[in-house]
C-alpha cells in the first residue's frame, strides 16, 4: 500500500469516504467538487464510472451516469482524470468504482496501468463476485492497488471472517440489501453484522449504502471505522446542476454547506 492508504488507515478520525460520479455535470465540476469533499474532510474519495447498466446503483446515481455519459466520460477518461486532481491538489486515496464488462472492454492490464500512472489507490468491482477475484486482486497486488472488499448482512460468517481478514485499504459493509439509495431506517442485526467484520478485519470497517442524515451515521459511530456516503451526495450535485454549469463558485459554497450539515462534529 502507498502513503496516502498508511494516512487512511492509521487515522483515528471517524473517517468519511463520498462518492461522486465522474463527469456530472461535468469534468471541471468534478474536480472542484473533490477538491470541496477534501477541504470538508473526506478521508478518501470513491469516483463513479458513468454506465448505462449499473447493476448496484439506484435511479439517483443512475441518473448522474447519464449525465456523465453525455459529457462523453468512459473508464479511461476518469482514470486519467484523477492525475488531473492530484495536480489540483487532492491529497487523500481515490477509488475507482466500475464494473467488470468496462474492465474487460478497457483490459484489466492497461486499467492498471493507467491507474497506477494517474495516482489511482484502488478500485471497487461491486458485480465481481469474490470466489472469482482472486486474479484481479494479485494484478491489483502487482501494481500497489487495494481492491476493496464489499460484504453484506447476508454474507455467512465463514466468508464475512476470511473477506475481513483479506480486505486491503478498507472493508466496505454494505448496509441494506438491494441497490444503492437513501434510506428512512436500517436493519436491526446491522450493529452485530459490523462489530463481526471489525472483529476480524485489519484494515478499517466502514459502513455505506443509505446514509443520508447526520443522525444516522452518528449511530454507527464506535461500531464502525468511518461512513460512506454516496446518493445522498450525488442528489445534491442533481440540484445544483444549473449552477455548477453557470455560477460554480456559488454552487460549491452551497455543497459544503451541505457536507457540513450532514457530517458528525466529531469527523471534521
């Protein structure tokens, strides 16, 4: 693991991980949109890939893939910008989140390549199944990526113990079953599900899928290493849409005033 992973994972902050989609509105939006996420105190940042059959994802980050895809943003693209963001600026790890059919069209040698050229820290594959990981995640290995694990409340304890054991950079938890989306409530055996991951894992817990409100994410606090953040974040970038377009600089002051809102006291 590089620098940035060592920062991540020895940090004894409630650590805070959003997700935006690459291109939406549009690539100048998304840097500066990162920029803001890193200055509000996000510990790491996990960048979308536009596509149109993204099994794991809700109608509001559907959305934003569309609108990615019309600003002509593919694998490649959001790979090479991240190279862009570190010129900018952007200190902490990036995730690429894709699917597989784009890592096969791309080829798994070239992403990696590419990802490592650009300052990328790991990649999130949420329809490779794990019994069929194993040759990404040692390409991954080769090219000091972290290839982050998902687990859910399903996963049997047998698996959720050795997907603990073996995560790298953080363990993803996933929250509620179904696609990505924001959510009223969660499931009462959630707390058990995460306190079993922390028990076993070696790298930080981190829960997602839902979070929307600061209340929520304050209850997970002392259970899990840190939050992820993505729908609830990418409808505010709907809204804003004209005006990260037309007046950006006003749009990013009202963004950051929405991750203030949403943020516990104590991660910021």
């Amino acid at each position: 693991m590089n620098n940035r992973w060592e920062i991540f994972q020895s940090s004894s902050d409630y650590r805070f991980v959003p997700y935006i989609m690459a291109g939406d509105p549009c690539i100048e939006a998304t840097i500066e949109l990162s920029l803001a996420l890193q200055e509000s105190g996000a510990a790491a940042i996990e960048l979308g890939v536009p596509y149109s059959d993204p099994l794991a994802d809700g109608p509001v980050i559907q959305r934003a893939g569309m609108r990615g895809l019309v600003q002509n943003m593919n694998l490649e693209k959001t790979v090479r910008l991240v190279s862009e963001l570190r010129a900018r600026g952007l200190e902490i790890p990036v995730i690429i989140f894709t699917y597989y059919n784009l890592l096969l069209q791309l080829g798994e040698n070239r992403f990696l390549s590419l990802a490592k050229e650009n300052g990328v820290d790991g990649v999130l594959v949420p329809d490779l199944p794990y019994e069929e990981s194993g040759y990404l995640k040692e390409m991954c290995s080769d090219h000091q990526l972290a290839l982050i694990s998902l687990v859910s409340p399903t996963t049997r304890e047998k698996k959720l113990v050795k997907l603990s054991k073996e995560a790298e950079g953080f363990l993803y938890c996933i929250s509620s079953l179904g696609v990505t989306g924001i959510r009223s409530e969660f499931r009462k055996e959630l707390n058990d599900f995460l306190k079993a991951a922390k028990a076993n894992s070696s790298v930080p817990v981190l829960v997602g899928f839902g979070l929307s409100q600061r209340e929520q994410i304050q209850q997970f606090e002392g259970i899990s290493d840190g939050f992820i953040v993505g729908s609830a974040i990418v409808k505010k970038i709907e809204e804003l849409e004209e005006q990260l377009l037309s007046n950006r600089n006003e749009a990013i002051t009202t963004f950051k005033q929405f991750i203030e809102s949403l943020l516990p006291v104590y991660s910021r």
